[in-house]
C-alpha cells in the first residue's frame, strides 16, 4: 500500500471526471458562492449516509462516484475562494486545468504531512466516519460563513475544504483495496 501513489491515482480519475465536465458545462460553477458549494457537499455526503444507513441505493450514481464529487466540489471551492474577486464566469479548460494542479498538490502535502504525524490512522476508520466527518466539516463552513467568514480561533473555510477533499480520497482508496463498499 503506497498512499501517495493510491492518491495521486485517484486524483487523476476525479481530475479526468473535472475536466470532461468543464469541456461538455463550461465553468458554470463559478456562479457559486461557499455556501452552494458547501450545499453540494452536504448533499452528496447525505446521499451516501441515506445509503449506508438504507443498505440500497436507487439511482446509478454509486458511492465511489459520489466520494469523487465531494473531491471535485472541494476543489471547485478552493479555486472559488481564490477567484473570488473575479468576476469572469468563463474559463478557459486549461486554465481551470491548473488551477485543479495546484490545488490538489495543496490537498496531497496537507495529507502526506498529517499521516506523518497521525500515522495513517484513517485506514482503520470506517466509512461512515469519513462521512460523518465530511458533514460536521461542511456545517462548520456554514457556521464560519455566517460569521461573516470570521473564526476567533479556528481554521478558515478553505481548511475544511481540504480536510473534506482528502477524507473524499480515504474514502476511495479504501474502496479500491476493497475495505469499504
């Protein structure tokens, strides 16, 4: 088990997913404000505990490719927060293409560095604490907006943004090797 090469796998997958959309949609995602992009979170991660709590699922979309777009969402918060001030709805796939780059390399050294120091702990978690931990993460993104983006002590919005895109990635590699449905 190597996690770094797990990771960077199933990032080029999400990236790939990312890109093809940006291709077919645009970046129509750049109307959302935190908060939309907190709400799409919410909703997939929702739909992942409706199904693990249900045992069955009724639509195609599977738990692997929800996981992918709270991954892919995560992202398109990240680059959100940075562009904030830019109020160009249209991007070009390359540049888009990028920034995806960069702010997944981000998400991979946060990771890397919090396995040195928790000792990948997350491979014994269960799935269901991924998801619960991405949910209590995306209602602190909602209590920090409205606060006004103002936390007295705690981290941003763009941290729980990160913690949410790598919990997504536990989540998928765990899957892979067959430990989570």
């Amino acid at each position: 088990m190597n996690t770094t090469l797990q990771y960077d796998g199933i990032v080029h997958r999400c990236r790939e997913i990312f890109l093809k959309k940006t291709a077919d949609y645009g970046t129509s995602w750049r109307v959302y404000r935190p908060i939309s992009v907190a709400d799409q979170i919410y909703i997939k991660a929702r739909r992942i505990k409706t199904i693990q709590e249900k045992g069955i699922q009724r639509i195609g979309d599977d738990i692997r490719s929800e996981f992918e777009g709270i991954f892919n969402y995560c992202i398109i918060g990240l680059i959100q927060l940075q562009s904030a001030d830019d109020a160009a709805e249209q991007w070009p796939v390359d540049k888009v293409a990028g920034l995806y780059a960069d702010l997944s390399n981000k998400a991979k050294g946060l990771m890397e560095d919090k396995n040195h120091d928790y000792g990948e702990a997350w491979r014994e978690m269960s799935q269901e604490s991924f998801v619960d931990l991405i949910l209590a993460k995306v209602l602190r993104i909602k209590q920090i907006i409205a606060n006004e983006g103002k936390t007295q002590i705690s981290e941003g919005i763009d941290a729980n943004f990160f913690d949410i895109a790598n919990y997504s990635i536990f989540g998928l590699i765990l899957i892979e090797e067959g430990n989570h449905k």
